[in-house]
C-alpha cells in the first residue's frame, strides 16, 4: 500500500499560470481533503469530497476548483496562481463518517511557490 | 463558530521532563477528536482518535485523553526523537469536515 500519493514534490508559478495538484489513494477510502498549510498555521480546508461525483466547498475554496471522477483520485486545479497561493498543499483521505476509524491519512505534500 | 484551540503555541522541555498538550473545541455533533505529529517538511502522522468524553489511548510515551470541551496529549519522560509540532483536529457531525488547531511546537533539549 502506497497510501496517499501527491505529485509534485515542489512547484514554481509565476503569476497568472495555472496547474493541477494530482493526488491519488489505494486505500478504498471514499472520503478525500485538500488542504493548505501556510508558516506557523494550521491546515485549512480548502475543498472535500465524500465520493466519486460528490465535492464541497471548505474553509478557503476561493482560487482552486477540484473535480472526483473516481474513488482514488482528487486533483485540485489552480486556475490563475496568485502570490497568496504560495503554500504547502496536503492531500488527505479516509473512511465515512459512519465506520469506526474516522481518521485521515496524509500525503507528503507539494510545496508551491508563487513568484 | 467551530473551532480548535491548542495551547501552548510552543513548549521547551528538559529530556525527561513530562508536560500535557490542550486541544479545546467548540464543535457542533462531534464525530471524533483526532491526534497528529508533524515533523518538518512531512506531511501530518496519524496518533490517536478519540470518540467520546471519558476514553484515552496510549502509545508508548503518549496518552490522549478526551472530554467533552477538551482533549489532552500526556508527554512522560520525553525524548529528543518526540521533538515535532502536534496537530489536534475534529470530525464535525453535520457535514463530516475535519477541522484542525494550529498546533503545538514541541521541542525536548537533549
């Protein structure tokens, strides 16, 4: 089992490019997280999905767009990078809310900066 | 508004020295309390759930325990090795979203 995968390690946009985060699990989980880590904070939510065809807005979803056609992958799309952007990008999966462990399993994270 | 509290920002122990880790939140249906350790530049390593007040989990020199308002993470006789910033976060019940604190920094001097 790989776990949760995430492509790019590192990135570098300038201003006004646009790119996809790829992210991938093999662990059968139907529930998937984007989020982003910016100096000294926490992980903020950024989109969820709960299922193939099925995403939600999180905390700070202004600037991304994510899609789920599949159970393992959930890629999140910047469409036009801005400085404010420039973070470190989690992917993170688990089971639904109904089973018993609830907890979520993180990728390595890609480091994207924004210039 | 839900949120997660962790206290202190940061923490500096003697090797050996044991301290407590607090996780307060304000959550609406709470469907588990969630301990992750983060070291630098890698991504969050899952420690503990916690469901419902009066439960704790042990492994090795970690303790979780869970309330109804807050959670603690028990350090006993750290070790440099458990130097890392510790996540707290919460399954929220009415839409499943995992929320997360801003962490702990802790560092144990040798």
């Amino acid at each position: 089992n790989a776990g949760v995968t995430q492509t790019p390690k590192f990135r570098i946009l300038k201003i006004g490019q646009s790119m996809t985060l790829q992210c991938t699990q093999d662990m059968n989980h139907n529930y998937m997280y984007w989020y982003r880590q910016d100096p000294g904070m926490g992980l903020k939510l950024i989109y969820y999905s709960v299922g193939a065809g099925i995403t939600d807005k999180g905390e700070v979803p202004n600037g991304y767009n994510v899609s789920r056609s599949t159970t393992e992958d959930f890629p999140l799309r910047l469409e036009l990078a801005a400085p404010s952007q420039t973070s470190v990008y989690f992917c993170a999966s688990s089971l639904g809310a109904g089973q018993r462990n609830t907890e979520a399993f993180f990728g390595q994270g890609t480091r994207l900066t924004v210039v | 508004e839900d949120q997660v509290t962790q206290s202190p920002e940061a923490l500096r122990l003697q090797e050996g020295e044991s301290s407590s880790l607090n996780c307060s939140y304000t959550v609406s249906g709470l469907r588990g309390l969630f301990w992750y350790r983060q070291d630098p530049g890698k991504g969050p390593e899952f420690l503990f759930t916690l469901y419902s007040a009066g439960e704790e989990k042990e492994k090795e020199r970690l303790k979780a325990t869970l309330t109804k308002k807050e959670s603690f993470l028990h350090i006993t006789a750290p070790k440099p090795e458990d130097s890392a910033t510790y996540l707290c976060a919460v399954r929220r019940g009415r839409d499943d979203k995992i929320i997360f604190g801003k962490g702990t920094r802790l560092h144990i001097l040798p």
